[in-house]
C-alpha cells in the first residue's frame, strides 16, 4: 500500500498524539504524577504538564484548522487526569479528519506573527514541529525529574531491554 507525503503527516500527528496519551497513561500510576508536571527544566519555561496541554492542543491546530474546524477548550488545570481527558478529547475529533477536507491555506499566529501557509506547509513545517517540541519539552521535564521514560516511550517505535539501557 501506496502512502502519499499529506497522509503520512496526518498519520505522524495521529502517532504521536497516542505517544502523548500512552505517557501519561504510564505517567499515572506514579504516586507522584501530578507533582512531576509542575517541573521545568529552566526557570523561564513551561513546565511539564503545560507542555503535554500546549502539544496535545497542537494535534488539534495540526488537523482542525486545516479542515475548518472549531479547535477544543484548552484546559484550566494540567493534572495528570485533566490532560488524558484533553488527549482524549482531541483523539476523537481528529480521527475522521483526512486531508481531503483541507481548505488551501491556513491562516494562524506563530507567537506574535501573523502567517498564511498552504494546508499541508503549515502542517508539516509548523503544526507537526511544535507539537513533537512541546512532547519532547514534557519528556526532558520528566526525564530531569526523574520519571523513567526512554525513546521507545517517546517515537513508540524504538525497543530497547529497559534493564541495559539508558535511552
């Protein structure tokens, strides 16, 4: 089966969206879990929890506004509970979207810019890079927090023996 590039970007928002929810999944059997998402990894960033919140809302952005759609509430709290409610939320409004009920372009603010991109550009070189900045900016909280989690908690694809490795 034949994949095209704009279905293997969907695809890459879809994976890594579950890649979010099978964290924090994990992330809430640990006594804990809520503790660990108020760290940062630097005085002057986001801490863990309101980056898993702003890169799970980026699935959201990736797909909804590309197709036209009303993107969810953002969250008021960022407790381990509240934030795989939010993941779940987006899973299930963005599982039906497909590429082909995406308008030209995409009109949307990078920080305090303002930009127009075509669909899949904004998709690619805006939507999908944040979203993965902002899990990995919640990964490195966790890691320097000292939650257990490795690359294969991170992409899902890599295995690694949890017991000889220090990924």
């Amino acid at each position: 089966m034949t994949v095209s590039a704009d279905d293997a970007l969907i695809d890459s928002v879809r994976h890594y969206l579950s890649q979010i929810s099978s964290v924090l999944h994990e992330l809430s059997k640990h006594p804990r879990a809520d503790a660990l998402l108020e760290t940062a990894i630097a005085p002057d960033m986001f801490n863990t929890g309101l980056n898993f919140a702003v890169g799970i809302q980026f699935a959201a952005r990736a797909l909804c506004l590309p197709a036209s759609m009303s993107l969810p509430e953002f969250p008021e709290t960022f407790s381990c509970a509240q934030l795989r409610l939010f993941c779940d939320e987006v899973s299930a409004l963005i599982a039906p979207i497909s590429g082909s009920a995406f308008s030209k372009e995409v009109m949307h603010q990078a920080g305090e810019g303002n930009l127009t991109q075509d669909s899949f550009d904004y998709l690619a070189r805006f939507a999908l890079p944040n979203m993965i900045f902002h899990f990995t900016m919640a990964y490195a909280g966790l890691r320097s927090a000292g939650y257990e989690i490795g690359k294969s908690d991170f992409d899902g694809l890599h295995v690694y023996d949890k017991a000889n490795s220090k990924h």
